[in-house]
C-alpha cells in the first residue's frame, strides 16, 4: 500500500520530497489513531495523500503548522504562517522587553491565524502585553480565536456597540477592513486610539506576480490576503496597504510618542514602503531587516528618533 502512495506523490514531486511528506502524514495518524493501523486510518492516509496529489497544500492536510514553539491550527481559506514571518516575529521578541508591572498595547493588522501576536503573547512575561487583532475575514478571526484558546491566551471577540478595553484579555478579536478609510474610528471606540506596538504581514503580492503564483496556493488560501491590490490600483505595486495604513496612522495618531510599526514586505518594496513611513506617516526613522534568505522583508519605523 505505502508503496503504491509512494507513487502517486512522486508523480507530482521528487520521490526524496514525497517520502518526507508521507512520512508526516503518517505521523500524524499516528498520533490521532494511538499508533493503531486500522482500516480507518488507511483510508484517511489514502485521502490524505489524494488530497496532496491534487495540490491542497501539506499543512491544510496535516491541520497544524509550527511557528516557532507553538504549533498552531491551519485550515483553509486562512492564510498559512509563513517561516520569514516567523523569524521576524521572534527577532521583534527580543526587541522589545514589556513587562507585567509596564505593559504595552500592540496592534496586529490582518491577522490571519493569530500567529504574530500569539507567538510574542508566548515570548513576552504574561500580562505583558494587549493586543487587537484585526482581520476582514471571519475565517480567519475564529481560527485565531481557536489558536488562542489552543496556545491557552485569553482571548474575546470585540463586540459592536459595546466598547471594552484590550485589558479584559490578551487578545481582542475585530472584524473590520483597514483599508477602509475611517476604520481607526472603531478602535477609538474600543477604548484604544493609540497604540506602543503596530505590526502587519499585510496582502502585498502584485498581480502580475499573483497571476503566477503556484495554483495550490491560489486555489486554496485567501485571495485577500495575498493580492496587494484588491481594486487593481497603485499601477500593480502591491502597496495598497501601506498607502491607506501610512495616511491613518498620521490622520489618527495611531503611534504613541515612542512607538514602533513593524510590517512585512514583498521583494523590492522596501524602499517605497520606508517613503511611505517617513512623508506620509510621518515616522521619525527606518530601518529594513532582512529574512534568513536575504530578501528585504520587514520596514521598522519609530515615530520618536531615540
């Protein structure tokens, strides 16, 4: 049997490549069916490795995704944590020292599964920092909401109407789109209209480059939250974020005086975006860090110069 599943992996990637995969998968039973070979977890690593020979990505067929010490879930159509987003995250940890007795309040745009400020929420002293999240996507708010419950972080969706601060729970859970101009308004009315701490792995793929994609990750993660461009504006740059972004966080205040703002970027984007920081946001300095890779992945901005 594994033999012949063996095969149909290989038919669509290196045999070394489809050996690893199917020893995961069956790791994986392991764990759900106590290590048992029942005619039930046969058939579950059939359609597992069915699934896989389609195209749906490993991690939506295994169901989690390591990001660094938590294994967070993964489904579809929520976007699935990437390692550069990873690295950075944990280099932001050390960046950073909040503590119980001097919280700070953080902002994390188009949170997807929750991973960014989970995993600092996991790295900083408990009670050492508050975060709302933000998502337009209700998938994607409930997987974070699952996420946290799983990584044990207090967590609660925001309730319209009924205003309640970050402080009620590590993690605040609001569906709103942040490219909507007034959007900063709602988090004026939850009690929070600035914040130390402002993070985002917001959609920033051209469509020129989205077009090209691998079909598994077009055909099962979410459009918005790749495509950089949702209306097809900017020239195809991929920026429509941080052109919106830029102009709220200086028309709202949203940075407090000795602020940072921490935001992925896609290749050679850095250089507009740390423009975008300094003209229209009105941040004091910039700095790029690179991924494990090389690439220019992340823009910092300060809003004070020290």
């Amino acid at each position: 049997m594994y033999r012949n599943l063996l095969a149909t992996l290989s038919a669509s990637m290196s045999r070394s490549h489809a050996s690893r995969e199917l020893k995961w998968m069956r790791e994986s039973l392991c764990t759900e069916f106590n290590g048992t070979l029942t005619p039930e977890s046969v058939k579950t690593l059939e359609d597992m490795v069915s699934r896989r020979a389609r195209g749906e990505p490993l991690q939506y067929i295994l169901g989690s995704q390591p990001f660094g010490p938590l294994d967070l879930i993964v489904r579809p159509p929520t976007l699935i944590p990437r390692p550069e987003t990873e690295d950075w995250t944990i280099r932001l940890a050390g960046e950073i020292s909040p503590t119980k007795a001097s919280p700070i309040t953080m902002l994390d745009l188009c949170t997807g599964s929750g991973c960014i400020p989970l995993l600092l929420n996991y790295l900083w002293p408990s009670g050492s920092n508050h975060a709302i999240c933000v998502d337009v996507s209700q998938d994607a708010l409930n997987l974070a909401h699952e996420n946290a419950v799983r990584c044990g972080i207090s967590v609660e969706f925001a309730n319209e109407g009924s205003p309640t601060s970050t402080k009620s729970a590590s993690i605040l859970l609001l569906l709103d789109d942040v490219l909507r101009s007034n959007f900063p308004e709602r988090l004026a009315n939850l009690g929070e209209p600035s914040f130390d701490l402002i993070t985002a792995n917001p959609p920033y793929i051209p469509l020129a480059e989205y077009v090209n994609l691998n079909s598994t990750v077009k055909m099962y993660e979410d459009h918005r939250a790749l495509l950089g461009d949702p209306n097809h504006t900017c020239h195809g740059e991929g920026l429509s974020f941080y052109r919106a972004f830029a102009t709220q966080v200086r028309r709202y205040d949203l940075l407090k005086d000795c602020g940072m703002i921490v935001l992925e970027v896609g290749e050679n984007q850095s250089d507009e975006v740390q423009r975008l920081m300094l003209n229209d946001a009105k941040m004091q300095r910039t700095a790029v860090w690179r991924d494990p890779w090389g690439k220019e992945r992340v823009v910092v901005a300060w809003k004070s110069t020290g």
